[in-house]
C-alpha cells in the first residue's frame, strides 16, 4: 500500500511514534510539522539530537544524566551538601529540581524493588547511596519514592540499610494534596493524611 | 462475553504509557488478568495498588482472550499499610506468591478467604508481626492444599499417634511425633504447635519463623523451583523481621535456650 511518501519519512514516522505521548498519527503530524519548518525547527532538533547522542552520560555521582559527569547539579558550589534527596528515577529528580523547592543534592535509585518484575535490592543503586552517605558527611536522607507499596517497601529497605550510618532517614508526607476535597479522597489518603496530621 | 465480581488486586504490571495490565483475585474464578485502560489515570493510580479491594467487569470476544477489566474502588486496604514495614512486607509476599503459583482462571475460594483474612489481620492498629507471619504461614499452607500439595499435619507418619506432634518430614509432608523423629531430628523440619488445629501452640516470633521457614521449603521445592521461580524477597523481610525480634527476645529474657521453646 502507497503511503504518499519515501521510506526515509515513512522511517522518521514510525520512530517518532515509538516515543512517550505519540502515536502513528501524531508522529506523521509531527513530521509534516518538521518539513514544513526545516530551517527554523528541524535542522536545529537534528543538531540537538546529535549533540545529546554524543555528549549524554549518567552522572557517576547521582545517577542523573547530563552532559557532564559529574552532572551540574552535583558539582554546583551553591547547593546544600548534608542533604540527600533519593528519587526513583532521573523523570522523578528533574519533577523536584523544576520545583524549586529543594536546594540539596539528589541520588537515583534506578527504581524500585519489585518481586514480580524481578528487581531486587542488587539491581538498583542502594549500595552506591549507603558509600555516599558514609563518605560525604550526609545530615539527612529524604526518600521521595512513590507511595506506592513498591515504593514504600523500597523506602523501608533503605532505612534499613541506612541505619548502620546513624544518618537522619525522612520520608515525604502522605495524606491530603493542595485543592483537595476531603469527599473525593479514597479511604487509602485519608487515612495516611489523618495519620501524618499536625498541631495548629 | 461479560461477568462481574469482587476482587482483590495482586499485581499491576505498567503497560504501555497510561494502561497495565492486572491480576486479580476473585472468589469465583480465582485468579483473573485484565487489561486496565488508563491505569495511571487520577482516578485509577491509588486503586490498582496489591491488596485494594474492586469491583470488577470483565469484558472479552471470547473467554480465552485476556480481556478488559473495569475497576471500582471498594476498599482502599494498601494505603493504611504503607507506613509499616512489616505489614507492607506481609501484604507484598502474600499478593506476590498468589500471583506467581496460582492458575489463572481456577477457583480457589479457600485462597480468596486466606488473603481476606490476612488483610483483615493488617487493618487492625497493633499487630505483632508474629501474627502475621503465622496468617501468612496459615495461608500458604493452605496453598499448598489447593494446589494440591498439601500438608498431612493431623497424626504421626511413623507411629500414627496425634500427640505430641513436633516435626514435618521434609520428604512426604507428613507430621512426625517427638518420640519418633528423635533419631532424625537433624534432617526434621520443626511443627510450629500453632498449626495444629486443636493441640494449638502459641504464636511467638520463634514459631512464626519456623513456621515460615516450614512452608517456605515445601513451596520452594514444590511450587516454585519447577517453574524456575523463587520466594518473594518481601517474605525473606518478614523473616528477617521476626529473626531480628527473637534476638532481642533473647537477650531480653537472659538468652534463654530458644531451641527448648520450639519442641
């Protein structure tokens, strides 16, 4: 069957639609959208596209990718060094930096443990966290996992093995997110959030 | 092809961006997988969490087919767990082993019962975590049972005595009396007395461990090596947990003979 263009376009396509949120459709969009903006669009995406294929790298520090390693949040001067903030993975740790809110240094666990999918403690980076905290003079560990119950077993786990340093171990609350409705919320949240509650 | 029924949710494996694919435990099918679409929708994210409750529609052409599950909330039970590492840990191995050594699509309502009860052990606010190991032992013995393994726990392999039962024979499954099993003792598996029905025992750390550590054996040898698969780590934490206690037991009572307690 003709589908109106060369196979280079048809490849473009079809690679496209394999990334997050595209489809065979919104890929075709996609490229169309690129022919038509050669020079002000596509030529720069080509460019960009190769830079980051030659330059990016995990940061051996944290786990973050970037195109330095160390990555440039680990080797800036200006963030707090006695406070680590574990994250799932690299999507998790630029959702807190874009934030704003936390000014320390991040480390990515690379997931979380899970029987089913056959991820155990070897497979993620816990041994790398337990070294750094030993060797960075770390005050406190914040472990912003999912709450989830593979995140939650994960975020027990690490304690566990957080123990031996005598480090600070927090975790980020659970309970009533901002705008909502107390008669929407699952009796899973409720129950976190009455848990977790504070003094006025 | 279309049925409804509750269930309790095992396991949910991402699929794709926004949908999974899920196992569920129901009392009339046993376990069944369905296709979730928008699994990590608002709506959806907390509910398909390993031990939640749901009401459940199936919907597919044919009844070999893997279907779409339509999933409402009825009790949110993960949630309240998360914040204990020995309630997670019993939760997570007890939905990981149902998940791993159950047939899809054949009843099982003595394992749907099981799993009912050991969430209803971890609803409540101060459980030891000796009782739930023993719930979750209790409910892989009867594992065992309905994949047709079972224990023969109600008299002695060699003399045929119901008294005094302190062992399992590690070959048959079989119970073996004190007196019996004392030249063997060595190669024996310690009877935890809390699983003998009207000789119940009590349930300590020390019984609960030896009580997992009997089941644990028969399902690894049994269930889960000839399909290539291995224990739940979450099951090895709870051990560990229990391992832990019995330790400071110990040195609590003055480091009493542990092993004395267990016969």
């Amino acid at each position: 069957m003709s589908t109106g263009h060369a196979p280079d376009i048809d490849r473009l396509i079809q690679l496209l639609g394999k990334l997050p949120g595209l489809g065979p459709r919104s890929a075709r969009r996609a490229v169309l959208h690129l022919i038509k903006k050669r020079d002000p669009l596509l030529v720069p995406l080509a460019e960009a596209l190769a830079t980051v294929r030659d330059r990016v790298r995990t940061c051996s520090v944290c786990g973050n990718a970037d195109t330095v390693d160390p990555c440039s949040l680990c080797a800036d001067p200006r963030r707090a060094t006695g406070t680590l903030c574990v994250v799932e993975d690299v999507a998790d740790l630029w959702a807190l930096d874009r934030s704003d809110l936390f000014t320390g240094r991040y480390h990515v666990l690379g997931g979380t443990l899970s029987a089913l999918d056959g991820i155990g403690p070897d497979d993620l980076s816990i041994a790398p966290l337990v070294d750094r905290v030993r060797r960075e003079a770390i005050e406190e560990v914040i472990l912003a996992l999912n709450a989830t119950v593979d995140g939650q077993t994960t975020a027990h786990y690490v304690t566990e093995r957080l123990a031996s340093t005598g480090v600070r171990v927090t975790a980020l609350a659970h309970g009533l997110p901002v705008g909502g409705e107390l008669d929407y919320l699952d009796d899973g949240t409720l129950a976190a959030a009455l848990q977790a509650r504070k003094s006025l | 092809m279309e049925w409804q029924d509750t269930g309790i949710v095992l396991a949910a494996r991402r699929h794709g961006e926004g949908h999974a694919i899920v196992d569920a435990l129901t009392p009339g099918r046993g376990r069944t997988r369905g296709y979730v679409r928008g699994a990590t929708s608002r709506r959806l994210r907390g509910v398909l969490e390993p031990g939640n409750e749901v009401a459940l529609t199936w919907r597919a052409r044919l009844e070999q087919h893997l279907g779409a599950f339509q999933v409402e909330l009825v009790r949110a039970r993960a949630g309240p767990l998360l914040g204990d590492p020995a309630k997670l840990a019993t939760l997570s191995a007890a939905c990981t082993l149902l998940t791993l050594t159950l047939p899809e699509g054949e009843a099982h309502a003595g394992a749907f019962g099981a799993l009912r009860a050991v969430l209803d052990l971890l609803a409540g606010l101060e459980v030891a975590p000796e009782a739930m190991a023993a719930a979750l032992v209790r409910l892989e013995l009867g594992l065992l049972g309905d994949l047709g393994y079972g224990l023969d726990l109600s008299r002695c392999a060699a003399t045929g005595t119901t008294a005094d039962l302190v062992y399992v024979s590690p070959r048959t499954g079989r119970a073996v009396s004190r007196k019996a099993g004392r030249p063997y003792r060595d190669k024996l598996l310690p009877l935890p007395g809390f699983l003998l029905g009207s000789q119940a025992g009590p349930v300590t750390a020390e019984t609960a461990g030896a009580g997992l550590r009997l089941t644990g054996f028969f399902l690894e040898r049994l269930v889960l090596h000839p399909a290539d698969r291995t224990l739940p780590d979450a099951r090895g934490r709870l051990a560990a947990l229990l391992a832990a206690k019995v330790g400071s037991d110990a040195a609590t009572d003055g480091g009493d003979d542990a092993s004395a307690r267990t016969e």
